[in-house]
C-alpha cells in the first residue's frame, strides 16, 4: 500500500511515518525543508525502498503539483500538515487567519485536487482535524481562533470530498491531545498511540464512514 503523508519531518506525521513503514506500507513522505528533516530520514534509512522524501509546501501550488506529478497511484492520503498560533479575538490579524485557512484547509483541499485522480478504488483521504473545530464542544478554545475556525472549515471539506469521492473513504480524524510540539509536553496522549489510533481508524473505516469525523479510538467525534 502507498500512503503520502504532509508534514511528515516531525510530530505526528513523523509518527504515522515510522509505523507505516513497520507495517511494511510504502510512504511518500513530505515536508516543507527534506534537507533539515534529519529524524525522518533516519528512519527512512531504517526501511530501505519502502519510502522517500519530497518536498512539499501545502500552501504552494507548484509544490503540490510538482509532488502529484510523480506519483502514479496512490492508497492513502494523509492531510496532516498543520499550524495552530496562539491568537484569539485581542490578538488575531487577517493575516493569522488567512494562513491557519491557507494550510490546514485549504493545503487539505490541494492535495485531495491534486491526488484525486490517482487514489485507488476504496483508498483513504485522511484529514487531520481537532476536536477544536467542533461546533458542538463551545469551548473558547484557547485563544486559537484561526486554528479552531480553520478545522471546522476542514470537517466540511471532508464531507463535501465524500460526496465527490464516492470510490473512496473521506475521514476527519482527531488524533486526541498529542505530546508533540503542537500539543506540548503535558499533553494526554502520547504520539505513538495517536498515530497508532489514527492508522487503525483509517484502516477499519467502512465506505459508510466515509464523509465522517472521528476520534484516535474510532469513536464518532461530535460536529
Ligand atoms: N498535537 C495535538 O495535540 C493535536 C491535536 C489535534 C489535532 N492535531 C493535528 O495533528 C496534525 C499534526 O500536528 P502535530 O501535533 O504533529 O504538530 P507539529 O509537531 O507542530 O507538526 C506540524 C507539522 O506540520 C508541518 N507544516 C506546517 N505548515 C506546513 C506547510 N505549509 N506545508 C507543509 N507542512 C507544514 C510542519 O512542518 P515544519 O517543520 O516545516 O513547520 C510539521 O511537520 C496537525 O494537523 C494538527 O492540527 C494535533
């Protein structure tokens, strides 16, 4: 199976990365700077043939287009890129707003454009959200504003793709709160067991999941 997965240098990504390869999946493994991504080249090293590096920007569209020119088919896609700035209402700009939009949903919405056309029959899009974007949670959120707007903005795109993609399973998919630079050093869950949750919901999702927002334990994630 060949899954791409974006931001894959550090965090999560990286994580999905590593056990991907230990399952004896391929990974086309992306990130904004392959020259500095030192960890996953490592552990690239460890899986010889089974993987790449390819640098991708999910806010560039020629760096998209550039990496889905070189791929022929593809199982998974995993929108994992993300950027989360601490700014609520005080502090927020236009600007801080437009990129959180530029890489969580609409970096999402390039590749799914991009790689449609190449996903195999009953092949996976993943996409990355949060329990922050949910609607139904009314937390403030800790002053993420773009963040949070942005993931919610990301949950309907997974629900309009599943329309658009009817051969394929669409998943919004929160991965819980990860010890990752991210989510810090306290938070809950630990990355090995969030990319373990999210491969295995990916993995046992049904076509009528498709369109459907998750947790890490495969748990329906309210809206
Ligand atoms: N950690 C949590 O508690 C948590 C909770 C819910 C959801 N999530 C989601 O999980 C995903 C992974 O987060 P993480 O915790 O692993 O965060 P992280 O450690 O901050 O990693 C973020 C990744 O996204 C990449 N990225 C950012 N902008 C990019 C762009 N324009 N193009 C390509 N890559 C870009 C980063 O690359 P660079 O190194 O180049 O910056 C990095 O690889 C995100 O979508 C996040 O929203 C995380």
């Amino acid at each position: 199976m060949r899954v791409l997965i974006t931001g894959a240098n550090r965090g999560l990504g990286l994580e999905l990365t590593r056990q991907l390869l230990a399952r004896g999946d391929e990974v086309v493994a992306t990130c904004r700077v392959p020259d500095g991504a030192t960890e996953l080249r490592e552990v690239l090293e460890q899986s010889p043939g089974q993987g790449r590096v390819l640098p991708l920007d999910v806010r560039d569209d020629a760096s998209v287009a550039a990496v889905a020119q070189g791929l022929a088919s593809l199982d998974w896609l995993i929108n994992n890129a993300g950027v989360n700035h601490r700014a609520g209402f005080d502090t927020i700009t236009a600007a801080t707003m437009l990129e959180a939009f530029d890489t969580n949903t609409v970096g999402a919405l390039r590749l799914i454009l991009a790689l449609r056309g190449r996903l195999s029959e009953g092949g996976r899009v993943v996409n990355i959200s949060s329990q922050l974007g949910s609607l139904a949670r009314q937390s403030p959120g800790f002053g993420t504003l773009g963040y949070n707007a942005s993931k919610a903005a990301m949950n309907m795109l997974t629900r309009q793709a599943a329309f658009a993609l009817p051969k394929q399973i669409v998943l919004s998919i929160h991965p819980g709160w990860v010890q990752t630079d991210m989510g810090g050093p306290h938070a809950a869950v630990d990355v090995v067991t969030a990319a373990r949750g999210v491969i295995n919901v990916t993995e046992q999702a049904k076509p009528g999941d498709s369109g459907g927002f998750f947790t890490y334990i495969g748990e329906p994630h309210p809206w």
